[in-house]
C-alpha cells in the first residue's frame, strides 16, 4: 500500500469543536494510529488532534494495537495491503 499525495498532508481538527480528543479510551488512538503505520513504514506523526503525514510506501510488519480491537483490524489491513 502506498500513501500517495503530492506532499505532506496535515490531518487536524478530527473531533468536533466543542469535543475533546478522548485519550482514556482503550489507547489514545491518535498516537496510536501514528506509532502503528509509522512500524509498517509510514512517514507519520500526530498532533494535539490529528496527523501529519507525508508520502511513504506500507509494508507488512508488526504494529502495537495497544489492545484495541479496531486498532489491531486498522493495522492487520495496512500490513496486508502493504
């Protein structure tokens, strides 16, 4: 899998204005979410409310899920897509 764009791509504001992001959850997703693409290859990082991500080519590889359950099914993706 490739994330293709012409350049780097900030992601923010994901959450309404009047919520906060939730990082009491099963994980904090954000990080997460960066931390797990970024260990399948992803050029990755988040932001108080987002990412920001630039082109970068996924491979298949190993990614924390932090026991979250929708992680573990975003990464299994990413891994065999990559």
């Amino acid at each position: 899998m490739i994330i293709l764009w012409p350049g780097e791509l900030l992601l923010d504001h994901l959450v309404g204005q009047r919520e906060q992001v939730r990082r009491d959850v099963e994980s904090d997703r954000l990080a997460v979410v960066a931390d797990g693409l970024r260990a399948l290859g992803g050029d990755i990082d988040s932001t108080a409310d987002g990412w920001r991500v630039r082109p970068s080519r996924l491979r298949a590889g190993r990614a924390d899920s932090q026991g979250d359950h929708r992680m573990a099914m975003l990464f299994a993706l990413a891994g065999a897509l990559g």
